[in-house]
C-alpha cells in the first residue's frame, strides 16, 4: 500500500458553519472564492538577506514587514482568491516585532532570522495565545502551557512567528478517501498557481502561504510526504531532515520512527538559514542525540554555486513513468546537472529485494495510536479528549461539524492496534527499515558509488476533487520517508503554470550535500515562479471549421 492509498485526509468545502458552533476554532475567514488576480505586493520573493538588508538600513522594521504580511494575508487568503492558508494569526506577532526593533536599535540582532516573520503548521505547540489542534474540532482550546522545541529556537533565534497554518487533519491520517489540505477547523487549502489544485499534504497551509508570500519562510512536518509534496505542488523548497536533526517535542505526533518537521521556502538560501537555526540536542527528544557531531547551526557555509561539479548523482528511473510531462521535466533537469558538471549515474534505481507491501502503515497504525494517547495526557485540561478512542466519539458526536464529507475509517483502524510489544508491530518496523536503509538507499547508493539519488518528487497538481478524493499518480518521498533519512526538493520546472519539484536524497546526515547540490541546481535553472493565482486551467476554445 503507497502514500496515497493511506495518508489522504480531507475533503473540498469549509466546516465553518459547524467550527462556529465550538467557540474560538478559527480566525480565518472562509470566503468565495474569486478569481480576481492579487495585485502587486512590496515583499513578492523577498529573501531573509534582502529582509535584513532593509531593516539594517532603516527602510524597513520587524513591524512594517509584520503588518505588510498580515494585510496581505487578509487580502489573498481570507478574502481575494481564499487561499486558507492560515487556520490562526498570532495576535501577538506585532508586539513581538516590536520588541525585536528595539533590540537591533540597541545593537543586539539575534542572527539572520531576527525580525523575520514564519508561519508554522498547526501541529506545533506554542506558548502563546494561539491554539495547536492538528486542524481537528476534537483538540479546539489546546492552548500549550510550553514552546515547542521548534516554538523555542524560533523565539531564540529572533523570528516572528505570524500564524499556524492550515493542514490536512490530523497530518493526512484520519481517512482512505480525502482531499488534501482540508481540515474540520480550517477549511480546504487552495494552491495559489491554479486556484482549484490541490496544494497537496500534510503541511498544505505551508507551503502554498510560502509560495505565495505570505510570509518569509515556513515550517512543516513530515511522516512520508507531507513536506516535499506541497513543496514540490505549490513551487517552494522544501527540506525533510535526517530524523533526529530537529526535535519533535512538543508536536502533534503520527509516527515516532518517521516524523520530522522541516523548513519550506523560496529559496534553497532561506531553507538553510531556517535549517540550522533550529539544531541541536533536546532531552524532551531522545533521537536528538544521535544529531550530535552530525548537525550545524549555519548550513548557509556549505552552498555553492558551482558545487555540483563532479557529484555523483543517480537516477532512479523507476520513480518516472507515471506521466510523460514530469519525466520531460525531469530530462532537462538531469541534463542541466550534465551542464553544471555533475556526472550523472542513469539509471541507478531504488529497487529493495523484498517488497514493502502494508508494513509501513501497519507500522504507523500502532505507533500513531501509541504516540498521540502518549501526547494527548498533557493537553491543556480545557480539552475534552485524552485518548484516540475519545477522538473517534467525539467525531461520531459532532459528526456534521468534523465528517462532513469523510469518515475517520484511519483512525478506527489505529484505535484496533495493541501495544508497541506486539509481534506484528515489531516485525512491521524492522522490515520498514531493512528495505529502506540496507536493502534501499544505502544499497543503492553503495553499488553506484553515489553522493545523491535524484526523482521527481511527485507531478502537477490535481484537481481538488470531494467526491473521489486524492488522485496524484505518483512521487518518490518513500525512501528518504521510510528510512529517516535527509530529502530536499527543489522546484525543477512547470507544467501549465503547475509546478513540479525534483527530489535530491541520500544518506543520513548529508544536509550539506545535498543542500550545496539543491542550491547549484537552482541557481543553474531559477525554474521558481511567482504564482500566477489562476483559477483553473480551462479547456481549449473549439475552433469552427467549415465543411
């Protein structure tokens, strides 16, 4: 069973009426949607060092940025082309910018975040006003008593965090037939390319608010998927770490052997900056430490334009096929490799000797029960659900609010598993990670004597669909997902204003590497565009023709 036969949740429409009637579930709007084209805007493809640039010579404050942001917002995502990127605006966010301004203004600037406003999904907890429900009904009023560790590095390093953005519920794991980007709390997200596409998911809301500057940067989360896709369908960059390189206390969680959040941004400049200011080894996470040695606080130091000279990048062919435009786009990025003087291994596929077959979402079914039952005992008391088993009736009860057009079969099936010392859970996880690590990507990458494996990380955006849900043909988020190891995507070219990214994966703790690989590559291609916020893309007028 693949990524899209499991991890799909939501479905086309807005619960709005229902949120309205369980106080304070969204500070968004849910407006038509239009298809009046947004107009000009000061910060479009603003980068963190041109930010700083503008705060240090006194044409811009951490303020002026903040309130340009939040006005765009309310004129593209709450209202103009409804994106519903964002399920909550931090209303402190301007104090906080304030209080930033002062500190530049008696010398002290943090680092080259400070100042800078990031949205951040809404399955990381954070100290402030602003709730942390994984876009579920059944967790409104979870307002965290601590900062995540992501929450706190944010704040250490001198960002803004604007808003939570919208997600797929329950990080795409609640139902078999879904629209992604759709959550009870926060409606569907829209892809700002061509409004009726899907943004893809989990971490939907970010990266289509990235895409269309909404804010500076933004943050994810992954299981298998869910930041490359939208990263890859909404035209950003994005970066799904070595598990253990960021902390995962204090996050909604799905998977203990697979989640990892991750930086999604314009530029392969800005992820890294935002990558290594989030490093570093966190008692609240015990994989952390494994990052000791293997982690940098400044990823910037490893970019080069010229640094895919000589790499050793292989192919892996059989993640192509799936649709004849992807794989033409695809071609002339292996060929823009070949240019910039990579030596390119084609093919050098992904090919384990066993086959996968249902141990990954056995394996997440147990732990995604196990994991959130542990997370759910320190909710804020003003929660009325401590356990799976409570969200499941809750939904029952407040059906027409949370399953208006899908059902949770997911979690029941989650809620079904025993203990993580059963056999079949144990049996699932060591199978998940013999055919990903050694019989995988370490496998594939020893026999051609690799320094990274390239595949498209999925096609063009589908068509938001209620009725049959989900309907993407495909992507290669699986290896890097699986094993725990690093992925970065970068968009690679555009089909129909759609835009579709190319996957660089490897071994564990490679981050410079591929970094320095993703960044020569963008600065080879510039293949980003700003979103065209189309509304569809419509069929050819038919020609008449005499006979």
């Amino acid at each position: 069973m693949d990524r899209k036969d499991f991890l799909q949740l939501g479905a086309l429409g807005s619960a709005v009426a229902g949120v309205s009637l369980l106080s304070g579930c969204n500070t968004r709007k849910n407006g038509a949607q239009v298809s009046t084209k947004p107009g000009p805007f000061e910060l479009d493809e603003v980068s963190v060092d041109e930010l700083q640039k503008g705060m240090e010579s006194g044409k811009y404050t951490s303020e002026s940025i903040t309130q340009m942001y939040l006005d765009r917002i309310d004129e593209i995502d709450a209202n103009g082309p409804t994106l519903n990127t964002v399920i909550e605006e931090n209303p402190d966010a301007l104090d906080i910018a304030r209080k930033l301004d002062k500190e530049r203004e008696q010398g002290n600037v943090r680092g080259p975040l400070h100042g800078i406003p990031i949205m951040i999904k809404d399955n990381i907890e954070t100290r402030d006003k602003m709730m942390t429900t994984a876009g579920a009904l059944a967790l409104v009023g979870n307002v965290a008593d601590s900062d995540s560790w992501v929450a706190k590095k944010l704040r250490e390093a001198g960002a803004v965090i604007l808003a939570k953005t919208n997600l797929s519920e329950w990080a795409n794991f609640r139902s078999t037939r879904s629209s992604s980007g759709w959550s009870a709390r926060g409606g569907q997200t829209r892809n700002p390319n061509v409004l009726d596409r899907n943004p893809c998911g989990s971490s939907s809301g970010s990266g289509a608010a990235a895409s269309a500057n909404l804010c500076t940067i933004a943050i994810g989360t992954e299981t298998n998927g869910s930041v490359v896709c939208p990263s890859s369908s909404n035209g950003v960059v994005g970066v799904k770490p070595t598990l253990g390189l960021w902390s995962r206390a204090g996050i909604i969680p799905l998977s203990h052997s697979q989640d990892t959040p991750g930086p999604m941004a314009r530029t392969v400049r800005d992820a890294a900056i935002l990558l290594g200011a989030i490093t570093g080894v966190d008692p609240n996470d015990k994989v952390t430490s494994q990052s000791k040695g293997n982690s940098y606080t400044d990823y910037t130091q490893f970019l080069d334009a010229d640094g895919l000279k000589g790499a050793r990048i292989g192919v892996a062919r059989n993640f192509f096929g799936f649709h004849k435009e992807t794989d033409d786009v695809m071609n002339k990025a292996i060929e823009a490799m070949k240019d910039a003087g990579a030596v390119i291994v084609d093919p050098a596929n992904y090919d384990p000797k066993e086959k996968m077959g249902d141990a990954e979402f056995t394996m997440l079914l147990y732990e995604f029960k196990n994991d959130l039952n542990e997370y759910l005992k320190g909710v804020n008391p003003k929660v009325k659900v401590s356990t799976l088993a409570d969200i499941i009736e809750f939904n029952k009860e407040h059906k027409e609010e949370s399953m208006p057009y899908f059902g949770q079969e997911i979690l029941v099936m989650a809620e079904k598993k025993g203990p993580l010392s059963d056999p079949e859970y144990k049996k699932a996880l060591a199978k998940v990670r013999r055919i990903s690590r050694d019989q995988g990507i370490d496998a594939t990458m020893q026999e051609h004597k690799l320094d990274a494996i390239v595949a498209p990380t999925g096609g063009p955006a589908w068509t938001t669909d209620v009725v049959n849900g989900d309907h993407s043909g495909g992507g290669s988020s699986s290896p890097a997902a699986e094993s725990g190891y690093p992925n970065v995507t970068v968009p690679a070219g555009y089909i129909h204003d759609l835009p579709v990214g190319i996957s660089f994966f490897g071994a564990p703790w490679t981050e410079p590497k591929l970094l320095k690989y993703a960044y020569a590559f963008e600065q080879k291609t510039k293949a980003r565009r700003k979103p065209a916020f189309r509304p569809s893309i419509g069929m050819p007028t038919p020609k008449t023709v005499d006979v």
